[in-house]
C-alpha cells in the first residue's frame, strides 16, 4: 500500500497541477536557474563546434589555412605548400628548358602525352584539370598519378575560376599556355549542351580574359578540331575550306573558338595558334571514342555498331596517332611568336595561326575493326547500320601541308602500327582486373 502511494505521489501531474507548482517558484531561483541553462547551452554548442571543426580538419588537413580556397568537391587550392608545389612544377630544367607551360586538360588523354613530352625535354609544365566524370575519372586519376611520377603537377580546378586562374599566374608568369581543356565528344553534345558551352565557350573565354590582362602575356596554343569542317565535301580539308556548317554543337562551340581566338588576337595583341585535330588515338586514349569502346566490346563478344552513309558508302577517319599529334603541339608551342599586349593592352600585331594536325590517309571504320580483330585474337560481333544524325559526319582527311611548312609537322605512324601500340596498353592497364573500361 505504501509503495502505491509512493508511486502515484511520484506520477507525472496533470497540468492544472503543473501550472500550480510554477507559481511557488521563487523570482531569484527562477533567474538563476536560467542563468545555469544558458551557461549549459553555451558550453554544449561549443563542444558541437570544437567537433565540428576537428572533423573538418581531419577530413581536409590544411583546411584552416585562411589563404586556401575550397572547391564544392571539398578540394582546395592555395597556401604556402600548394605554392611550392605549383612552382617547383612549372620551374624549367635549368641549362635545358625554355618555357614555362600552364597546361590545361592536363589528365586527359592529349593533355597527359604533352606533359609529359614537355616536362621530358625540361619545360617547366603545371597541370590543370576539372576531373569531370564525362568519362571514368578513375583513368584520368591514373594519368594524373602517371604525371606527378614525371615531375608534373595537376592542379584540380575548373578553367571558369577566375580567381584561381590569377592566383596560378600570379604565382608563376607563365611564358606559354597549351589549352587543351574541353568537353569533348560530338555525340554526347545533344544530350548535354550546357557542358560545352560551360567548357568550350565561357571558359575559353575566361582563360583569354585572363592571358590578356597578365604582363606578360603568354603565348597561347589551343585545341580546335576536324569536326570544324562539318558538311564540307572538299577533301582533302584544307585551313582555307568553308567551315560555317557544323553538324554538332561540339563543332559549333569549336568554331566559335576560332572566332572567339580572332577577337583576342585583333583586341589585345594575344598571340593564338589553333590546331585542328583529326581523330586522335593511343594508348591512355578516350573510352568514349570508337577504337577504345570496339576493343572493349571485341574483348566482352559484344555487338559493336559500324555506320555505313545513307547510300551505303564508306564512313572513314583520318586516324591520327597521340606521338604525332604531341610533336604537332610541341612544334606549336616552340614557333609561337610572343604576345605584343600587355596589361590587357594591344601594342602591336601578335600571330594568329590555324593548323590541320592529321595523318593524311583516311581508313574505313570496318577495317579499323579488321585491324583490331586480328590484333586482339578475336572476332567481332559487327552489326552494320546507317549513321545516325547526331553530329558524325561520312568522312574526314586532313591536308596537312600548311602545318609541314610552317612546323615540320610530318605524320609518321599508321594505324596498324599505333593501334598495335594502344592495345598493347589496353591489354596491360586492364589486366589487372580492378580497373573496369565499363
Ligand atoms: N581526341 C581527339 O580525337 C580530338 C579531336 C579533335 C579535337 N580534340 C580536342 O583536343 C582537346 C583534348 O582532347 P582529349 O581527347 O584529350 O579529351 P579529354 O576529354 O581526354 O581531355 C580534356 C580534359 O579537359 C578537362 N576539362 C574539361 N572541361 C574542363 C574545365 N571546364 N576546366 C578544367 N578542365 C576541364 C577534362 O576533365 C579532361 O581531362 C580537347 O579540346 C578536344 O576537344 C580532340
């Protein structure tokens, strides 16, 4: 029975009673016990925070450092050691390099081969690249992991940052800019338009409002592509064919580069060279391009599409191997003439330059797989099919004459010789089996 009392007497009030009991509380009591709260209050929120704060620098270390900036991915940039990096990358071998090299698209497939092919002959070269998933980024973190053995430093960043393309300037006055960021693909443009205009155009367009404005200015080489050609029948394509019908919007943003080059050249004395490439292919190659996905496809017994015209005819590609297509580059950057702007002011006339850089004999896409067959020991599952209209075009063969005259430019693999090459490395970087080509 006493236990029983004991409990009711100790059962929660109702809350007429309730109301009640607040009213005996003394005023002083009532103040200080508010007093107490708040002072708990405050002690928790700052352990919160003390926490909060450890966390982030664990997961960031270097995170406080108020000089760097931080990327949506949790990425940063800036501070002293991130300094250090950036110019010990971009410092040419003394006695041997010349220039100072700011390449953008640094961790993709061309990007990755000049690097290194700079930074091998004693430039000094810094890496630049977004690491977008367009394609696995996994392959473009092994290229990134390739270049930082060789001495080359990527840093993570998107050309559209302003802030962060003054800071790389600021940092070291680089002599030459080998633009090679971009979206690429002609086919994906229709199912994500805005990423070629983010890339191709503003940031193009940024990197220039940048490059004028620096003293000195830089000397830029960029790449423009085949796909300017779009609809022209002339073959083969020389720099001075009509290149007003693009059949993509990858086409389109390209050739808006051209003319966004020329307005920078006329305005402000930038010294711009354009390389149209034609099909580049090789080893740590694009996983979206033909000769990557058929060698994929061959090796899983997959069906893999060959486009035939309309009318039945050829669809062909002027294959270009990446050793020709870096000594094309190379050869750009080392002709360039210096830009004659300086502080976002024209003093005099600078270079303005378009180059074909292709191999000049095109190859019908069915014995591209001809070649890959016997390369890989395996047939393909071929399923032919007329070539949609979605930005390829039937052909393309570039007349490289201008670039022999003017770089020495010589095509000098064919593509039994470059595919025997990229196989090569296909069969190797996937071995393993924990790397997936998808
Ligand atoms: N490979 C070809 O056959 C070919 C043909 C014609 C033209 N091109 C042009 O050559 C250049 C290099 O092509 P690739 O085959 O090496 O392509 P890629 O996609 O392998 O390389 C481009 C790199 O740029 C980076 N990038 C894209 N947008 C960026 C941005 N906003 N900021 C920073 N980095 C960004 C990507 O992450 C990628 O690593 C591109 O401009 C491409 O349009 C290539």
């Amino acid at each position: 029975m006493k236990d029983k009392s004991r409990f009711m007497s100790e059962s929660p009030p109702s809350p007429g009673k309730f109301k009640m009991e607040k009213s005996y509380v003394h005023p002083l009591r009532s103040r200080a016990s508010l007093g107490k709260l708040t002072l708990w209050s405050l002690i928790s929120l700052g352990a919160i925070l003390l926490v909060f704060v450890w966390s982030q620098s664990l997961r960031h270390p270097g995170r406080l450092d108020p000089a760097r900036h931080y990327l949506t991915n949790g990425y940063a940039w800036g501070g002293s050691s991130w300094e250090r990096r950036v110019r010990s990358s971009a410092r040419p071998r003394p006695g041997v390099g010349m220039m100072t090299v700011l390449v953008t698209g640094a961790a993709g497939f061309i990007g990755t081969h000049v690097s290194s092919a700079l930074k091998r002959r004693g430039d000094g070269v810094l890496g630049l690249d977004n690491f977008n998933s367009y394609y696995d980024p996994s392959l473009k973190r092994a290229r990134q992991a390739l270049l930082e053995r060789a001495g080359v430093f990527v840093v993570e960043g998107d050309i559209n940052d302003e802030a962060l393309l003054r800071k790389l300037f600021e940092v070291v006055p680089f002599t030459h800019v080998m633009h090679l960021a971009a979206q690429a693909g002609v086919r994906n443009a229709m199912e994500n338009p805005g990423s070629y205009v983010h890339s191709n155009i503003a940031g193009f367009v940024n990197l220039l409002e940048v490059c004028k404005s620096v003293s000195p200015q830089p000397s830029i080489v960029w790449a423009s592509s085949s796909s300017v050609y779009g609809l022209n029948t002339k073959v083969p394509f020389s720099e001075k064919d009509r290149t007003d019908q693009p059949a993509s919007l990858y086409a389109a943003t390209k050739k808006a580069g051209e003319e966004i080059a020329h307005t920078y050249n006329h305005i402000y004395g930038l010294s711009l060279t354009g390389l149209r490439f034609f099909t580049v292919y090789g080893p740590w190659g694009r996983p979206d391009m033909a000769y990557f996905f058929f060698t994929r496809d061959i090796l899983k017994g997959k069906a893999i599409p060959i486009f035939e015209a309309a009318n039945g005819g050829t669809v062909a590609r002027d294959f270009t191997y990446i050793d020709d297509i870096v000594r094309g580059c190379v050869a750009a950057l080392d002709t360039s003439e210096r830009s004659t702007g300086s502080g976002g002011k024209k003093k005099g006339p600078a270079q303005l330059r378009l180059f074909n850089l292709g191999n000049t004999s095109p190859v019908p896409v069915a014995d591209l797989v001809g070649i890959l067959e016997r390369l890989l020991k395996m047939k393909a599952n071929r399923k032919v099919m007329t070539i949609p209209r979605n930005g390829d075009v039937q052909f393309t063969h570039a007349n490289v004459s201008l670039a022999q005259r003017k770089l020495g430019y010589q095509p000098r693999t064919d593509l039994q010789t470059g595919l025997k090459k990229f196989v090569w490395w296909y069969l190797r970087f996937y071995a393993s089996g924990k790397k997936s080509a998808g």
